[in-house]
C-alpha cells in the first residue's frame, strides 16, 4: 500500500516505524529535515521536506497515485487543508486527519466529501481519556481494551504471589470458575511470550492477557491476584485536554481534584466542570501535595505534556502515600524505564493512537487494531466474510484453522453473544474474531486468513 504521512513527530515517526516493518511504501513529509533525516537512517521510507499542506509538496510525495493520505501534523487546520488538496487534486481514496481541538469535533456535517473530505477523524486525547477511564474502572488492570462495543474485553494483569491460580496450570481455571468461560490469550514472562497452553504454570509476576464477557473481567482478575478496592479519590496533575475530558467524564462517579498551573486555565475549568475541585499550583509542589492529603488519594494521574515533570511528580506523589500513579509517557524511550518501579502504569498516548491508524490501514475487513505492551504485539478484531468455498476460516472450527506462528484466537462475538474460543468452536459468516498476535511479522498471514477469495461474489 502506498501511504503519504504528514508529520514526523512522536504519532507520526511511530506509525512509520509500524508500517515500514509490514512492506509499505511509506512517504514521510515535514517541515523538520533533521527530523525525517533521523527517520531516512533508520527506517526504509521516503521523505520530503516541506509543507504537507501544499500541492506542490503532496505531488512530490507521490500523492498522484498514493493510496491513502494520514495527517498527523501538529496543526489541525493544516491537516485539515492537506485532506481538501488530497481530494480535491489527486482524488486520494482514504484520508485519516488527526483533530484535536473539540470545537471542530462538535460540529456535525463539517467533515463528509461536501464540507472537509475527511474519511477518518483521530482525537488522541479522547483515544487516551478512554483508555485511562477504563483502567479507573478496574483496579489492578494494566490495559483493558474493549472488542464489539465493550461486549468483550481484553484485560493485561500482573500475577502475584497469592493468586489462587499462581503455581497451577491453565486448564484448572475451568475447575476454579465452572460458570465463567474465559481464555488466556498469551502470557509474558520476563519480557518473552509464551503461547498458552493447558498445561501452562502461571508463575508470580507474569504479565497475563486473557479476554472475557465484560461481565465475568472482575472475577477471572481476582484468580490471577488479590482483587483491589475501587477507587474513590483521584487527583489529576495538568488540566489540559486530556485532564479536562477525563475529569469530566468521571467526576459524577469519583471525588476528582485537578492541580493546574495556568491560572487562567484553572478559571475555565472551575466555571466548565461540575463537581471537580481545581487547584492553581504545582503538581510537584510537595506543601501543595500534603496540604491536599495525597497519602489518602486512591490514584494520581499526571497528564501534563512535559514527561519529565510528569515522572517527577508521580515519584513525589508516590512516596508522600498515593496508593496508585499513572503517568503519561510522550517519549516512547522513557516507557519501559519508568512504569513498574514506583510509577505503576506508564501511558503512551502514540501507541495508544496508532491502534486507530492500523485498523484503516490493514488488508481484510478488520474492525480494530490494538497495540499491546509498547507496540510489541497486537490485538486485532477481524469480521468473516464469505463461505466455506471463499474463506479460509468460515465453516472451520477453530482447533481445524492454520494459524500464523505465535497467534491465538481468543473469542468470537455472534450478534449479542459472546463466544470464547475453543478448538471445536465453529466460526460462521459474520463473526467478529479476537486475535492476538505476538509476534507481528506474520501480519500479512493474519490478513490473508480473513480476504475473500475470488469464488465469492
């Protein structure tokens, strides 16, 4: 597939490095030569210096016969303009834009092929504000992404010593919860894969992936580890887009306290939430985070776009008494090094966003595209089409299909219902299919499974 991406910054550097691994032509355009000079050395991609907005630029990054064209340039009415041109010159089929700003999001009928021809809208800070909001929603998780609407979900959690599964094998999960069907879908151990298997031990500190009915996510978290109260009482640092959307959304349900620094910020929020206290200073103000009693607050959320201030305030946070800290991460280098010391969740808003990019940009009817642990598997929920004659997966049971190396189908959602897969489960036309893939050379393979063959019309 031919691609044009607009913006060589942390989104746009990140889905290169995603695509060009999976035999794309990839064009990469900014006005930063030093920047895509980095990206040329280290990547196999083109790049071109200059506005991604120009048509002169777009026709030099090969827009004439490109396939799709993703802006994800820091300027949401520059990607705007270079979707208009993409469109209106070089009639490109798919045309991904990030927006971020929500007076443009709110604005019905503004972006069809009448008004701004956008096929796709991306908004990281509500991709980000959802992800964050469901790992609120169950204490202890360290990812929770939802399949088919939130009818499935796919939870990461870490084993500890006391888990009632901890030191037993896989196949005694069924023994343990004979009313809750549920499948692990991969486990890593000390940063490796390792495909499941019934006689598989699940030892302490293994990172375990299972899916579920969102229903029964709770009771099969309490077989891996002790089950953690609910939070009540979070304090966000930063009152920016992202801290704003997520004090929103959840301050009906929990005692939220923002910590801003921009006293004209702090004005804006207090008049636009509702019950949400907002505090002028600095998160990393040590008095501030005493006098406001962060040893009772349940979870400390630094969301500011400075990573070194976000990691400095978590750390003070965590040793003056918050039981939980979450931080976001904008330099993926910082990820790994930081989550799981004192900070407990590190959260990549780039990898978080570059699930979105994927889905349109993978072959076969996929529905969704999930990066797991800093992008080195996936998840993916594919729909099959056709019959038996046309498709390698339909009318097969699932222990009859050819997987690609280190893949597991882990569910089938049918309408309403959920089905946890199992070697005699049938998959039928229509069937949304959850995979995980550990190892995402074999993309393609995957991809080929869920085309339509020619037989089929």
């Amino acid at each position: 597939m031919k691609i044009i991406i607009l913006g060589a910054g942390q989104v746009g550097g990140t889905l290169a490095e995603h695509l060009a691994s999976e035999a794309n032509d990839i064009t990469v355009v900014d006005t930063d030569g030093d920047r895509l000079r980095e990206l040329g050395d280290r990547l196999d991609i083109r790049t071109v210096v200059g506005r991604g907005s120009f048509p002169t630029v777009l026709r030099q990054a090969g827009a004439d016969d490109a396939d799709m064209l993703v802006a994800v340039t820091n300027s949401d009415e520059t990607n705007m303009v270079a979707c208009q041109v993409a469109y209106t010159l070089f009639h490109t089929p798919t045309k991904i834009a990030r927006v971020r700003e929500a007076a443009y999001l709110t604005r019905s009928g503004l972006f069809d092929n009448e008004a701004i021809p956008i096929d796709v809208l991306i908004s990281p800070e509500q991709v980000v504000t959802n992800y964050i909001k469901r790992l609120i929603e169950y204490p202890g998780a360290l990812q929770v992404i939802d399949f088919a609407e939130g009818k499935a979900q796919l939870v990461a959690v870490k084993a500890y010593y006391g888990g009632p599964l901890v030191g037993q094998q896989l196949k005694q999960l069924r023994e343990h919860m004979p009313n809750v069907d549920t499948r692990v879908a991969a486990i890593f151990r000390r940063n490796r894969p390792i495909m499941p298997k019934g006689d598989t031990v699940i030892e302490a500190d293994d990172e375990v992936f299972f899916i579920a009915a969102k229903a029964h996510i709770r009771a099969v978290m309490s077989e891996m580890r002790r089950l953690e109260d609910s939070y009540k009482r979070i304090v966000i640092a930063g009152g920016g887009h992202i801290g704003e959307r997520l004090a929103e959304a959840i301050e009906s349900r929990y005692q939220v306290k923002i910590i801003e620094m921009n006293p004209a910020r702090c004005r804006y929020l207090s008049e636009n939430l509702e019950s949400t206290i907002v505090l002028q200073g600095s998160a990393s103000d040590r008095d501030l985070l005493v006098e406001e009693n962060i040893n009772e607050a349940d979870i400390f959320l630094a969301l500011t776009n400075d990573d070194e201030a976000n990691i400095m305030s978590s750390l003070l946070a965590k040793r003056l008494g918050a039981r939980k800290v979450m931080t976001i991460i904008n330099n993926p280098a910082y990820v790994d090094l930081v989550q799981g010391g004192d900070i407990d969740i590190a959260i990549s808003p780039q990898l978080a966003t570059i699930g979105t990019l994927l889905t349109h940009v993978r072959r076969g009817d996929i529905e969704s595209v999930h990066s797991l642990r800093r992008g080195a598997a996936e998840a993916i929920e594919a729909i099959a089409h056709g019959d038996a004659k046309s498709s390698k997966v339909i009318g097969r049971m699932i222990g009859e299909i050819s997987l690609p190396p280190g893949t597991t189908i882990g569910a089938i959602i049918r309408d309403e219902e959920v089905l946890i897969a199992h070697d005699n489960t049938l998959i039928e036309s229509g069937d949304h299919v959850i995979l995980f893939l550990v190892d995402k050379k074999y993309i393609r393979d995957v991809e080929r499974l869920f085309q339509v063959g020619l037989t089929f019309f």
